[in-house]
C-alpha cells in the first residue's frame, strides 16, 4: 500500500537510542545514525524529523525503558533509606552490566553534553533528573528518612549513579562500581560530618 512504512519504526528508534547512547548528542552525526537504525537520510527525517527531534524521541524511550525499574525498585517497602539507595543503585548497576547496551547512561551522556542541545532537548534532561531525584526523595522519606536527610541523600544517590556511569565509561570493572555503590549506601546509615 502506498506510504506504508517498510521497517519497524520502534526497532529503528531503539536503534536511535543506541547510537545516541553510544556516541553522545555531539558526536552522534547522520552518518551514525543511518547506519545503526538501517535507514536512509529520507526515511530518517520523514520518520523522526531532524536529528534534535530523533534525540529527543530517542531519550524518552530511554526513560521509558528504564525509569519505570527504578520506579519498582524503590516502591518497597524498604526497611531503611540504606536500603532504599541500594535498591536505586542496584538498577544501575544491572543496566551498566547489560552486554546489550553501550556502557554508561544516556541521560548522563546527554547531561555531560547539556550546551550541544536545542532548548527542549535540555528541558527533557533536566526533568527527567528532576524527577528521578523527586523520586528517591519520596521513598528515602517512607522509608523513614526525615525530610533534609532525604534531600541530602536523594542527591548523594542521584549523583552515584551518574558518576557510576562515567566510571564504566572508563573502564573500571563491575566489582569496582558495586563496590562504589555498596559505599554510598552506608551513608545513610551513618552521614559523614559534611551532611550533618
């Protein structure tokens, strides 16, 4: 039938994602892009628009991949806000081990790359943050943090995670980053004096 699409348009926005993932914004080029999804440069815009629109599309697949694991390992009940970081940390580490996708975290990357993206492309990064962080800090307090040692460890948490992402950029293994994690957890069982 005339105008049917002759590929899966979600397999080659997954496709997207990887690439953006791999690359980061800045170094993922057209090029890239029509060789990780099988598209040509016509498919390409006729299907997601310019490469800005493709990566905005590309980063809410990624949320909606993997924020709702967070979503279910912080929904408890956690019996302390240990607990409850070990669990946010604990979906990190198994994205990170995933052999399927890049090492790191496309949110990290597009964060680290903040200045390449058009408006709309920071306001997403931004948000999705955001809400990650609105998200630690509601269940560190059901789980019995008060309110300004959640805000306090939200943050730690939110921010191991994204170096956890830069570290596995580098190299380090998974014993290394598991073992940052674990560290960071116990924060909460005793804060260190700066988050007195």
């Amino acid at each position: 039938m005339a105008g049917r699409k002759q590929f899966d348009v979600d397999e080659a926005l997954r496709r997207a994602m990887l690439v953006f993932w791999r690359w980061g914004y800045s170094e993922a080029s057209i090029d890239r892009l029509t060789e990780g999804t099988g598209l040509g440069r016509g498919s390409l815009y006729g299907t997601f628009g310019d490469k800005s629109a493709l990566f905005r599309k590309s980063l809410l697949r990624y949320a909606e991949t993997y924020h709702p694991l967070y979503e279910r390992a912080l929904s408890g009940p956690h019996p302390s806000p240990e607990a409850v970081m070990a669990a946010y940390l604990r979906v990190a580490l198994n994205r990170i081990a995933d052999p399927a996708v890049p090492d790191g975290c496309l949110l990290t990357m597009s964060a680290a790359q903040l200045q390449a993206l058009d408006a709309e492309g920071q306001a997403m990064v931004r948000a999705m943050i955001d809400s990650l962080r609105a998200m630690l800090e509601q269940a560190l307090r059901a789980a019995g943090a008060g309110e300004q040692d959640a805000a306090e460890l939200a943050l730690c948490t939110l921010a191991t995670n994204k170096s956890l992402a830069v570290l596995s950029r580098s190299g380090f293994s998974g014993e290394d980053l598991a073992t940052v994690a674990a560290a960071t957890a116990r924060v909460a069982r005793r804060p260190p004096p700066l988050l007195r």
